[in-house]
C-alpha cells in the first residue's frame, strides 16, 4: 500500500487484509514516544500483529493493545509521535496531516498519555483539549482519560468528549479506561448495533479498577458527566453511564450517532462534486441520502413508528437556481437515545384497605 506522506508506514502484511474487510468504525491510539520514529501502524487482531512482529516494545502500550482485542476491538491504527520535546503546533499537524485520510476512523484517544513522565499534566491537557476540538470538527469520537487532577483542576478546559473512570488495573500494569471504551465500541459496530450503549456490558480480562468507587464517588462522576467503572457483584466490571462531556448531545450514543451520519454522508456526498446541476443530479441525490438515512432507520439508529416519523429530507434545489454551483438538502433526524431510568410503582394493599405506594427504581 503506497501512501503519499512519508510519516506514514503501514505494514505490508495487512495490506491486502485492509482491501478485503470494509470497517467505518476503526480506532487511533495516539502514542508519543521519545525517539524520532514517527509512523502509522494498522492492526486487524493481536494474533496477526504478533505474527507479523510488529507488537510494540513499549511494554504499556503493548498492554493497551492486547487489551483492546480481548475486549473485541477488531481495528486499530496505532499513530505514533516520537519527539524529546513535544511542538504542539508540529503535533496538531501531524494528527490532521494522519488522521484525515483515515476515513474509517471513528474513535480517536491516547491511552498512554497520562502515564507517561515526560509530559506535564498542562501539556497533557492541552493535547486532549485540541484532540476533542479536533475530533469534532472532523466528525469523530474522541475519548479522553483524566486522572484526579485534570477531574479537580481541568475540566473546564476540556472540549467535546467521552470520559470513563477510573483506570483498569492489570497486575502491576494500569490500563486506561479509552482502551476498554474504544473495544467496546469497535465491537457494537461491527456488529451492526453501534448505536447501542457500551454501558453495562462485559468487560473480559480485566478484572480489577486503579480503586473502587464508593456509591458517593460515582455519583460524583455522574454529575460531571464522567461515566463511572463500577464492580458489579458476581458479573465483573462494568461501565455505568452513557454521558457524553462537554456536549451538546445527551449521550455518548448520540453523539456516535451524528458523528457517523455526517462522517457517512461526507463519503456519499464526495463522487457528485463536480458534476453538472441537474434534475437528474438532485434525484440522484436524494435518493442516496434517503436509502443511507432509511438504514439507518431499519437498523434502530433513529427513532419513529415510520421513515417519515424518523428523518425527513428537504430539499432547497428550486430556491438556489441563481446559484448555479450550489445544491443544498436540509435533513432533520430522530435519535434514538438509551434507557438510563426504570421506575417501578408497586402497591401493597393492607387487610383494611390502606394503600401503601412502594417505588422501585433501577
């Protein structure tokens, strides 16, 4: 596979795997490291990579990696930064110079960030604070770890994005709650049901948090939006909350919801640049976008009895003929969001006709 920037290099082994398996949600782990190798490096599953030898000698990172395969994360792109002094502005080209192309890409996060000594808690935030910006202007999820004092100090300054806590913990070996998410998230969509909550799933082999939340400390993190890892007796750990951080959409759902139909419809969109303006190009059009957004519908992504109850499509191509250049469709869409709630109202009838109200919530 040739690739035009030379900061770029992806194994060859899994070139001709990449043209056969079509993915839209694949994940980035941005890595900085202190030699001066810069590359991209593309997994389809740990047993390949370990093959192939390509497995990373960063022992933590290694560990993050065998992490998010176990937990059923299918593709990984590993975008790797080495520099003794980090530029930020020279780092930001570089994630867009990478990241753009990638039009698979839905997740982005940097599981090692936070443990690594050469950075500054400051300099640490301010990269998560350009990868969520970053993120969402490029129609993408960006998780981000926090540790105690970006929760205390920085979280005003963090921008749209996703935030599980607190870290796994493996033997001696932290891992950070991105890893977990991003698999997660890998693994509902290749299923067909991205649009489902990560929340209150299995999580396998992993079996142990940094520290266990008390019923105070998680709802602390709930009223910051942080989803909290809490141990569930006799099922494991479990993620337990849907927040998305600093949002405008209710839920980490959502928001992968909209993120995907734009970063879709961008692709759709992409082969008609150019063409004449036509009738036949509108009709073509729209009929794209209708067949996309009634999958959609089909799949339970968006919400309604009937298409017509879960998006409509309205088209302003009479309204632009003075420009000639410019066609514009305006789409509203239902989101389906997830159950966070179960109220149950029960009622206990006594001997001499009182009754007793009992609400039970879960």
């Amino acid at each position: 596979m040739n690739v035009s920037n030379p900061a770029v290099r992806i194994n060859k082994n899994f070139a001709s795997t990449y043209q056969k398996k079509k993915f839209g949600f694949a994940t980035v782990f941005l890595h900085i490291s202190c030699d001066t190798a810069n590359g991209l490096e593309l997994f389809f599953n740990y047993n390949e990579a370990l093959k192939s030898k390509t497995v990373v000698s960063n022992k933590q990172l290694n560990s993050s990696i065998a992490t998010y395969f176990e937990n059923g994360g299918v593709q990984l792109y590993l975008l790797s930064y080495g520099s003794e002094n980090i530029n930020l502005f020279d780092f930001e080209n570089f994630v867009k110079t990478n990241c753009d192309n990638l039009v698979d890409l839905e997740v982005i996060c940097a599981p090692t960030l936070l443990l690594q000594d050469t950075l500054a808690i400051k300099e640490s935030v301010k990269i998560y604070s350009f990868l969520g910006k970053y993120a969402q202007t490029s129609n993408r999820v960006f998780i981000s770890d926090v540790n105690q004092t970006i929760i205390d100090e920085y979280l005003d300054v963090l921008e749209e994005c996703v935030i599980y806590h607190p870290w796994f913990k493996n033997n001696e070996i932290l891992i950070a709650p991105s890893v977990v998410a991003s698999a997660l998230m890998s693994k509902s969509a290749i299923e067909n049901n991205f649009f489902h909550s990560i929340a209150n799933k299995k999580i396998k082999s992993l079996h142990q948090t940094e520290f266990d939340l008390t019923k105070e400390q998680t709802l602390e993190l709930q009223q910051e939006f942080i989803n909290p890892i809490i141990q569930m007796h006799n099922d494991g750990l479990k993620i337990w909350g849907v927040n998305a951080f600093n949002s405008s959409y209710g839920s980490a759902n959502e928001l992968r919801v909209i993120q995907y139909i734009k970063r879709s419809l961008k692709i759709i969109m992409r082969e008609d640049l150019f063409e004449i303006n036509s009738e036949n190009l509108h009709d073509k059009i729209f009929s794209k976008v209708n067949n996309f957004l009634n999958q959609l519908w089909e799949l339970g992504a968006l919400n309604g009895e009937s298409k017509d109850e879960a998006f409509i499509i309205e088209s302003r191509h009479e309204e632009m003929k003075d420009s000639d250049n410019t066609l514009v469709f305006a789409l509203k869409v239902s989101l389906s969001k997830p159950l966070e709630f179960i109220n149950i109202k029960l009622e206990r009838v006594q001997r001499d006709g009182m009754i007793e109200n009992i609400s039970v919530e879960v």
